[in-house]
C-alpha cells in the first residue's frame, strides 16, 4: 500500500477543463495521484477530508510590488506573502521598481531573490527592470531567472525607476526578443495624462472625478497602439498589464488576430470597484490606471467571460496609511491599491456568483494561464507530477472583510467592509500547509 505526506479525500477538483469530485495524493512536493470518482488506496500522514469543499490550483499571482529590499515600511516579503497565502496565491511575480535598489541589473536580483528565500512562505519569482540605463543587463537578468521584463511608458511614481522612453522601449524590445523573453508595459500616454492633469489642477479641479479624467481609457489605448507598433517592428513577445477597460482589450484582441504576440491582464479592483467608490472612500482606492465608472465594469467583465483576457493579477501596490490620504485634492496621495489577499474572493463573489462564471474560467486566468505564458513548468494545474500547489476553498461560506483579517503589513484595502461568497479554508505550497482556517501556520 502507497503511502503518502498528504492526502485531500473527496473535495470537488476544479482545473481550466473540469470540475469533479476526487482525491489528491502528495508525496515529496508533488501531486503524486489523482484520483476522480475513486478513492485512493493509501496512507498518510495527513488527510484533508474536503467533502462540501473546492480544491483548485494554487493562485499564481503575476503582480504584485513587495517592495523589498529597501521599502520594507511599505510591505515586505513577509507580511506579502503571507496575505497571499491567506487569499490562495501560491506563486507570486514581484515587479521591480518599489524595491531600493530596484530590479535592473544581476547585482540587485540577488539581493531580492535572497530576501525572499529567507521571508517568503509562497514561491516567488521575480520581474527584471527596462529602464533606460540597463539595456546592457537585460540578457544576464534574463539567464538569471527573471520570468520577464516590466516598464513604464509613463512616470513610474518611484525616482530610481526611470520611464522608458520610445528609444529605449525599441531597443529593449528588440534585445528581450533576442533572447526570447518578453515584455510587459504600464501603458498610458505621459502627454496625455500631463497635459490633463495640468488643465485640472490650475482651474481648481481637484476632485475624484477629475482625477480619472485625467487619466483617460484613450490615455492608455494611445499607449497600447503605439507599443504594439514596437512589438511589431521588433517581433518582442508583448504583455499589457492592468488594463482597465474592454476598449483597451479591443485594440489588443485586433493586434492578436494579425498575427501580434501580444497578451493582457486585468485586475480585481477594474472588476469590482468604480469611480463611485474613490469618491467615497478616498486614497485606499486610488490606483493608475484609475477606476472607471460601471458601464466600463460590465464590459470588462464580458471581455473576461469572452476569452479576451489572458491572465489576472491583483498589482497589489501598498503604502503606508499616510501616503494614502488625500485632502481635497485627488491628484495628491499615492496611487495603488492593497489587494493581494482578496483576487480569489473577488472573482467568486463578482464572477462566478453574481454573472455565472464559470470555476474553470477563474481557474485558467489565475493559475493555468500565468504558468503557461510564463513558462511555469510543473504549475497551474492539478494533475500527477505537478507541484502541489493548492487552494481548498469553501464556497458555501460567506463573510466580512475586516481590518483585522488582512495580513499585510499595512490593514488598509478599499475591499474592507465588503461582503464576499466563498471563503479559503487551507493553502498549500510545495506540499506543505502554509495557512489553514485563518490562521498562517507556516515557519520561515
């Protein structure tokens, strides 16, 4: 008889293509067996009765800013990962730029990585810089590990992490698809948002309102189009992150069918939150791109049911409570929301509850797909000899968001107070139980 370090008896299994009731076994790290409609013949040390409960693969998190080393008081590798596991996130991508020094060359990659080997619960995996000094280092990052490269085609917010220009957009492009890797771009049009931002701001106009006005959906469609000409010229594999309107995804999909290699995420906060809400609840609910206003939710949320939407990452960006504070004038005050530990709560409530979409969908767009266009091999899914990287959720059960249950380092996120369907009860990395019925339980 076989014998095992885990066994999860009688759980719903759910992947991109089914859903069924069955068990797991895990032994060393691995999904060793899976059984559907049968039980498996064996013993373990542990077994998870998960009858009544969901098991799915394990989040994977395509971006995040952690903001370690060097910006600790912001997040940290510990406090994040450990609200990811809260959320069912198993594998993380943190973004380059938040950290001091910042991802740019092998040097600080290093310095990161070792941070996390030390402080992370889940598995981390790390985004190079394309800045405009270290078109030089972008091969040897890539031969270091990076799962791809980040750039800003507007101000970054952060003074060590220079947007890239279009010079340097084109020639970083054509060395990254030298080398085979890819690029993924905060896309909005600086001259755009500036020029906005200045009219508003020297007539007085301060507001929410005039906030994302400034910032509009045509903002980031110019910068789509105009990188998309590079990705064509250069042949560089291209990712749109946080796009937040289905306009956008539009001049996407019409790339994609000419042939373009270009993929895009979305994030929780343009799928559940509105214009509305960062009036109401101020700085924890600002962000850049902005939120937009609820007919541009629904559309979204028809691109993602459509298939237009590749990946979905929460771009959790924290900061301190007194960075967020805006008195009176929403262009003051930091923008990104809090929101790592909630992606899978959000897309329950929001998607599969609320506008029936299917548990496969969430599935391919927060675990298959991630690993897929990021080369992942051994995740994503729950099959024999892939990581044992799982989620047991229990979507039967309902609750409240609180201060208290968020585990970053900073108990602040514009979803607090919010209702939601479907609750994780256990997470599991590499075969080991990190976070079980509220509590982490992991040691680092």
């Amino acid at each position: 008889m076989a014998t095992f370090d885990l066994l999860i008896k009688n759980g719903t299994i759910v992947t991109a293509e089914s859903n069924a009731q069955g068990d797991i076994a895990i032994k060393d790290g691995k999904i060793a067996e899976v059984s559907i409609g049968k039980s498996i013949e064996g013993t373990a040390e542990k077994v998870i009765e998960a009858e009544g409960l969901h098991v799915f693969p394990g989040l994977i998190d395509s971006h995040v800013h952690f903001n370690e080393p060097g910006r600790t008081e912001w997040e940290g590798l510990e406090t994040g990962s450990k609200s990811l596991a809260a959320g069912g996130v198993t594998t993380f991508f943190d973004m380059p730029l938040n950290s001091t020094p910042p991802t740019i060359n092998k040097e600080n990659l290093e310095l990161k990585r070792a941070a996390a080997k030390e402080k992370s619960i889940v598995n981390p995996r790390f985004w190079g810089g394309l800045v405009p000094q270290n078109i030089a280092d972008l091969k040897e990052l890539h031969e270091n590990g990076v799962i791809g490269f980040k750039a800003f085609m507007s101000p970054s917010g952060i003074a060590d992490f220079d947007n890239a220009d279009d010079e340097t957009l084109y020639k970083g492009m054509k060395e990254i698809a030298s080398f085979g890797s890819l690029l993924a771009v905060h896309a909005e049009s600086t001259v755009i948002c500036d020029q906005l931002a200045q009219e508003k701001q020297s007539q007085g106009k301060t507001s929410a309102r005039d906030f994302v006005e400034s910032r509009p959906i045509i903002s980031e469609i110019e910068a789509v189009r105009r990188i998309i000409s590079y990705a064509e010229a250069t042949g560089c594999k291209l990712h749109i992150v946080h796009a937040s309107s289905r306009k956008v995804v539009q001049v996407i999909k019409e790339a994609q069918l000419r042939g373009v290699d270009v993929t895009v995420e979305t994030c929780p906060h343009y799928l559940s939150l509105t214009v509305k809400d960062l009036e109401e609840k101020g700085g924890v609910a600002k962000c850049c791109p902005p939120l937009r206003d609820e007919d541009e939710v629904e559309d979204l949320w028809a691109a993602v049911a459509n298939g237009e939407i590749t990946v979905i990452g929460s771009d959790h960006s924290p900061a301190p409570a007194s960075m967020k504070e805006i008195e009176g004038n929403f262009f003051e005050g930091w923008g990104g929301i809090s929101g790592a530990q909630s992606t899978l709560n959000i897309l329950l409530t929001e998607g599969h509850f609320k506008r029936n979409l299917p548990l496969e969908k969430i599935v391919e767009l927060t675990a298959t797909n991630p690993a897929k266009l990021f080369k992942l091999e051994n995740k994503g899914t729950i099959a024999p000899n892939y990581d044992a990287d799982i989620t047991i959720v229990n979507l039967n059960e309902s609750f409240e968001l609180k201060k208290e249950d968020l585990f970053y380092r900073h108990q602040h996120s514009p979803y607090v107070g919010k209702t939601y369907q479907g609750k994780v009860k256990t997470t599991i990395v590499n075969g080991q139980i990190v976070f079980e019925n509220g509590k982490i339980i992991a040691e680092k």
